[in-house]
C-alpha cells in the first residue's frame, strides 16, 4: 500500500512538474518574437543603399561584396548615413507628412528607439602580421586578422573624443561579438549619435573628414534597441560590418527579440502563478535529492537517473536565479533610460543572458520529458526501447570511433582539395558540416564539380558509397539486430509490471459484485412492494408467490423468509394482517438497508485489498526490475559462455584422444627399437667376448715368446728379412695362439746388447679399454 502510494505521488508530481515547466517555458516565449525580429531585420537590411537593388542583406552574395568599390568609404556613407540614419531618424509619414516630437523617435512606425544608437569599431596594430624578407623594402605597412594580441589601443587622428580614444569592455559592458572573419572584443573607439537626424549626419561627416575607418580597421559595430509596446518585446540590434584583411566588406547582423518586462499583462501574472509553484518543485526536489544522497552515499551517483535529477535540479536553480537577477536588473536600466534618455541604452549583456536562459529553459523541458521514460517503462513495450539502447550503447561507441575516424578523414581531404574554390569547404568546421549535409541529402554538388570536374564527383561517390552506403547501414544493423534480440528475450518473460491487467481485471471483479449485489437489492424492493398491499389478509402463499426468488433469496434466502414468516405471523393462521405485513415491511426494509451497507463495504475493501495486491506487485516486482533484467541478461551470457566452454572441452578431449594414439604408437616404436638394440647389443657382447678371448690369448703368447733384438753397429751386416705379414696365426678352440706359427724373434741380448722397448704398457691399456667396453655393453643389454 505505501509503495503504491509512493509511486503514484512520483508520477503525479513528474506530470505536474512537466505542466508548469512546459507552462512557464511558453509564457516566457513570445510567439510575436519571430515576427517582430523580420520586421525589424527587413526594415534594416532590406533598404537599398545606392541606387538600384543591392542592399545591406545582399552585400554578402559572392557577387556583391568582392566588387563593392572604395571599401571604407562605402562602410560610412552607405551603411551609416544613407540606409541606417534615413531608417532610425525617420521624419515623414507614407503621406510626406512631417513627424515631430517622440514620434520620430519610431522605428517602421511601430516600435519606439530607446536611448541613442552607438557606433563602434576596433581595429588593429600595424604590423601585425610578417612581411616576407624580399618585399621588406617596398612594403612597410602590414595589417593582419584581428585578435586580442593584435588589437590597436592607441589613440589616432584628432584624439578629442571617445571616437579617437580607446575604451575597455568593462567601461562600455559590451561583450565578445562572433563574426564570420574572427571573434572581435567588446571595446573599441565609440561615438553615441545624437537624438536629431542632422547632428547626427554632421557627426557622421566629421567622422569621415577625419579618415575614422582605415586599413586598420577591422569592424564597425553599429547599435542601438527598439521596444514595441504593442507587444511588449525588446529587439537589441547590432549590425556589423566587418573588413578582412584580404579586402572587401562583409555584413552581418544579430537580433534578439526577448521579453525583459515581464509581467505586465494578466497573463503574465498567470505564469508568474506557475514560477512560485516550480520554485516549490525546485524546494521539493533538493530535499529529495539530499536525502537519497545521505542514504545512498556515492553509490547515488552510479546510476543513469539520478545524474539527470542531479542535472534538473541545476538548472532549475540556475533559471530560477537569472529570472530574479534579470527582473531587477531591467527595472534598473530602465529607470536609469528614462532619468536620462539622451544617453545610450545598453541591454547587450541582458539581452545575451536573456538568451541563455531561453537556451536553459528548454534544455530543461527536454531533460523532464526524459525523465518521464522512467517511469512509463513498466511494460515490454515501453521496456523495449531503454534495452535495446542500453544494449547496443557500447557496440555504437565502439562503431562510432571508427566512423569518425573515417569522416574527419573524408572532412579534412575536402578542407585541403576544394577549401580555397568551394564556399562548403572554406574552414574545416564548415567541411565537418558540409559533410553532414550530404548524408541528409542537401548539398550543392555542382559548385564541388566546377571546383575540380573529376576529383570533385570522384569525391563524392566515394564519400557517399563509404560513409553513406556502408558506415551508416552498419550503424542501422547493430540497432536492428539489439532491437531483435530484446524482442525475442521479452517474448520470453512475463511483464515486469502488468499495471493495466492488473487494474483491468479487479475492476471487472468489483463491477460484477456490485451488479449482484445490485439485483439483490432490485429483488427486496420487490418484495417490499409485494408486500404493501392494501387487503386485509394476506394467505402466506399468494405472499411468497408474488415475491422474486432469485439471488435475493436463494436457498439460504428461502429459509431464511420462511422464518422471518413464521416470526412475524404469531398466529400461525398462515394469513399476515396489516400489522404484520407492516412488520415483516420493516424488516425487509431493514435488510435492504444492510444490504446497501454491505455493498459500500465491499467496495471500500476491494479497493483496498486492490491496493494491498498493487503494493505487492510493486514490492516483488517494479522495485527489483533493473535487478530482474540484469539477472536475465547474465543468465543469458552465461548459458552462451557455458555453450562456449563445453565446446572448447569437446574439442580438447578430441585433441588429447588424438594425442594418446600418437603416444601410444609412438612408444611402440620405442618398444620395437629397443628390442632390436637389445639383440644388436647381445651380438656384439658376444663377439667382444669372443675377441676378449683371443685377445687375451695373444697377449699370453707374446708375453711367453718375448726377445731381444742386439743393437746393430754401422758396419754390421742388416739383420734378416721379418716373416711375411700374409702369415697370419692360427687360433686353437680355446682361443690360443698356436707357437709353431709365430714368426721366430731372437731373444735379447744378456750383455752389452741394447734391448728393445717392452710392449706390456700398450697392452694393459688395450686390455683395459676392451673390459671398460664389454662394461658399458652389458650395462646397456641390462637397462
């Protein structure tokens, strides 16, 4: 019950918040704005400035503004004197008659000039910009783009007035004007024309005589405000005529038609009714908002919603704020205008807030209709849209890096190809835009072909079938293929929140009940009125015969009529009197009014026993939503990663059967190999053994036949040939050397004779080597 009651006091406090806001946001907003900002523009831009049709407004065309002649010169005498004071000093009705008094002060006979118009301009230094060193001795002037660091503050010409002498941006509260050349400061060299139409052409004059625009300068500012009383509007007008360092003159304007008295009609003291309400909401709001945070803590500013009602409530406060501060602020302009209206009337800097606010304002309509998707998604159709964003956010910021990789590629290959030919391609800013352009379908493919005839369609194709074609269909199928997916995931699950179900069916359950207890209501009165009838006695009988026997009295209700009967028939002559008839009318009478009790009590319990099951529904439901739908999510994720798993296992147990077989043919390689070294091994054990035998043999023989060989003189004869080496001794089948077939060696001599070097060192060592090697065999045959 406390959560239904908490939810439907969010969601009428959200709608009513949505009402004022939308309320206040259209009162503050004139609809007569747009129509007065023509007027005053076509007034303005539109009167020619020399003979035939060129004027202000077209001095911009490519055509106009490159061939206008004697540049400054034009900027004085055919911006200021002809179209602009003829206009703001105009003396004579349609009719050429005479306009004196306040009347001339009008601009198109409608809306009245307030205070003196003031013309400006800023300039810069010479200098300002590097001459190259093989024109350094022709040229000696150089005036460059004009910026803060280039700006000119010194005194020129006479220096007599405010027009030669430099004035700051604090003294005049001007602020930072954007142009199409550059963004120029609020300061500059000033003069405030008179009210009269000729001091104000004379000072004009004087301006020229004295050369007050030169190659210095950069800009001229012209401003002054109208108010129409017709429709309580202000329009703070400023016309700039800007001179580029490349030559030639450009003219823009800036009008801000804003309603800075506010309340003056009666319904403007309506809306002033809705801002105290929204100042409530704002107090309503920040109490909300600090109480979830001290029970939150920073978790508060994890989610989504509650950044936005952080939002809210910022510019809330910020409106609120800036319609106080400007309310006392333009009762001080104007009061100081009308002290001394011969002065001039800045609402620069008020107007630009004005506009701020304007923009605020409707940033904060906007965040509130947002807001309100919080709380309608509570069913699969309102659901889907905040999933499938949800959904694919990541996947588009992932997307969109490499489309805007690809688009400032495309912007920054324009800028450099066509930035010099094509109006479209002249900053890199307006090639960003451009390009933009082209994806809706508006883009002027004609001045691209002029510019270059083949690389500039080549261009174009290309961009289109790469950004267009493929990027933004690729943009489309991620949106569509999430969509997809949280369709075919809702269809799955039951409706978080049934709240028109659920209201639908208890509704018809109440409407039922109460259309029975109705019949039976419908049912007692007519046998009220069976009973009042005027005879004297009435059988029992023809009484119940006349009475309805439906709901009313079923079978619980027959019984239940039969004894009230025999009560009041206390004579049990089976016949009621008027006396009785009377009572058992009151009775009747009696019944119906409990029963009537016994409906308005059904209807109060059902409502609330409606509310109590909406309560739960709420509890189990609506406040474990996101946690339902984050859970739904990873339980999808996971039976996909589980999917994964398992067939990452599948193909793991496959590669590891696969891995045993190698193994196992493999070892019985080894198996077979070793078998075929043991045998191998077994061999040549034993024919080492074999040689061992024979060997030891010869060595016993030559040890037992050793002799000495005399040592010849030089003049000894040469001793006998040695046996043939064909001979080769005989082994007996013990491995013995037989001696009758040794060669014969004569024994060493006993005295005086040299003998020859003993042979048993090479042989132990030749002994010892074979043992080590039958060793090392046998060592192998074991393992």
């Amino acid at each position: 019950m406390l959560i239904y009651i908490l939810f439907v006091i969010t969601l009428v406090t959200i709608s009513l918040l949505v009402i004022i806001l939308a309320l206040v946001a259209f009162g503050i907003l004139d609809t007569k704005a747009f129509y007065m900002t023509e007027a005053v523009r076509d007034v303005l831009m539109n009167t020619p400035v020399e003979e035939g049709d060129l004027t202000l407004a077209s001095v911009n065309s490519i055509d106009d503004y490159w061939n206008v002649r004697y540049t400054y010169r034009f900027a004085i005498t055919k911006v200021l004197a002809d179209p602009l004071i003829s206009t703001l000093y105009e003396n004579k009705w349609y009719n050429s008659r005479i306009i004196s008094g306040n009347d001339s002060y009008y601009l198109g006979y409608d809306s009245v000039r307030l205070g003196l118009i003031r013309i400006r301009q800023v300039r810069v230094t010479n200098h300002s910009c590097s001459i190259p060193v093989d024109f350094a001795k022709q040229i000696t002037t150089c005036y460059g783009v004009y910026s803060a660091a280039n700006e000119d503050r010194s005194t020129f010409g006479p220096g007599n007035s405010s027009a030669w002498v430099y004035t700051s941006a604090n003294e005049l509260q001007m602020g930072i004007h954007l142009g199409r050349v550059a963004a120029y400061g609020g300061g500059g060299y000033y003069l405030d024309l008179p009210q009269d139409k000729n001091a104000a052409l004379k000072s004009v004059a004087e301006l020229l005589q004295d050369l007050w625009v030169d190659r210095g300068t950069s800009a001229i500012f012209i401003h002054f405000t109208v108010y129409n009383p017709n429709v309580n509007l202000f329009c703070v007008v400023s016309l700039v005529a800007e001179l580029p360092p490349t030559g030639g003159i450009l003219i823009n304007s800036d009008f801000r038609t804003v309603k800075l008295l506010r309340y003056v009609r009666t319904q403007d003291y309506v809306v002033l009714v809705f801002e105290c309400f929204f100042l409530l909401f704002i107090v309503y709001y920040i109490a909300e908002e600090v109480i979830e945070v001290c029970n939150l803590g920073y978790k508060y500013f994890t989610k989504f919603w509650n950044l936005l009602d952080v939002l809210v409530v910022l510019l809330s406060c910020t409106c609120a704020g800036f319609n106080i501060y400007r309310t006392i602020r333009v009762k001080a302009t104007l009061s100081s205008l009308l002290s001394n209206p011969n002065k001039y009337s800045n609402f620069e800097r008020l107007s630009y807030w004005e506009m701020q606010f304007n923009y605020a304002i409707g940033v904060l309509v906007f965040l509130v209709w947002i807001k309100i998707f919080k709380y309608v998604s509570f069913n699969k159709t309102m659901n889907q849209l905040n999933l499938t964003l949800a959904n694919c956010a990541k996947d588009i910021a992932g997307f969109g890096v490499m489309f805007f990789i690809v688009f400032f590629a495309f912007a920054q290959l324009g800028y450099l190809a066509f930035g010099t030919q094509v109006s479209d391609f002249g900053t890199f800013a307006t090639a960003l835009l451009t390009l933009f352009r082209i994806i809706l379908g508006d883009f002027d493919f004609q001045a691209l072909q002029e510019a270059q005839s083949f690389f500039g369609p080549l261009y174009f194709l290309v961009y289109i079938f790469f950004v267009f074609f493929v990027l933004i269909n690729m943009f489309i199928a991620i949106i569509n293929d999430t969509y997809l997916e949280v369709k075919s995931n809702l269809l799955n699950q039951p409706s978080e929140f049934q709240m028109k179900a659920f209201f639908k069916q208890r509704l018809k359950e109440m409407r039922n009940r109460i259309k029975q207890k109705k019949n039976q209501l419908q049912e007692i009165q007519d046998a009220i009125d069976a009973v009042a009838t005027e005879e004297k006695d009435v059988p029992v009988d023809e009484l119940k015969a006349e009475m309805t026997y439906t709901a009313a009295f079923g079978e619980v209700g027959r019984a239940e009529l039969d004894e009230m009967i025999r009560r009041i028939d206390t004579n049990s002559d089976m016949k009621l009197d008027t006396n009785e008839r009377r009572a058992l009318r009151e009775t009747l009478e009696n019944k119906k009014m409990s029963l009537m009790q016994e409906m308005f009590n059904f209807q109060e319990a059902e409502i609330g026993h409606s509310y109590e099951q909406f309560s739960k529904l709420l509890t189990t439901q609506v406040a474990s939503k996101e946690d339902m739908d984050r859970a739904y999510m990873r339980l999808i994720r996971l039976e996909n990663c589980i999917k994964n798993v398992t067939e990452r296992l599948r193909s793991m147990v496959q590669k590891l059967e696969q891995t045993e077989e190698v193994k196992n043919k493999r070892t019985e390689q080894m198996q077979n190999l070793l078998e075929n070294l043991i045998s191998v091994s077994r061999t040549a054990t034993d024919a080492l053994k074999c040689l061992c035998g024979k060997v030891g043999a010869l060595v016993a023989a030559l040890r037992s036949k050793r002799v000495t060989t005399p040592y010849r003189a030089a003049n000894a004869p040469p001793p006998p040939p040695p046996p043939p080496l064909s001979a080769k001794p005989s082994f007996d089948n013990q491995g013995s050397v037989d001696a009758t077939e040794m060669p014969s060696v004569a024994p060493p001599p006993v005295d005086g004779v040299r003998k020859r070097p003993d042979r048993n060192l090479s042989l132990k060592g030749l002994t010892k080597f074979v043992s080590l090697a039958i060793a090392k065999v046998a060592c192998f045959h074991n393992s």
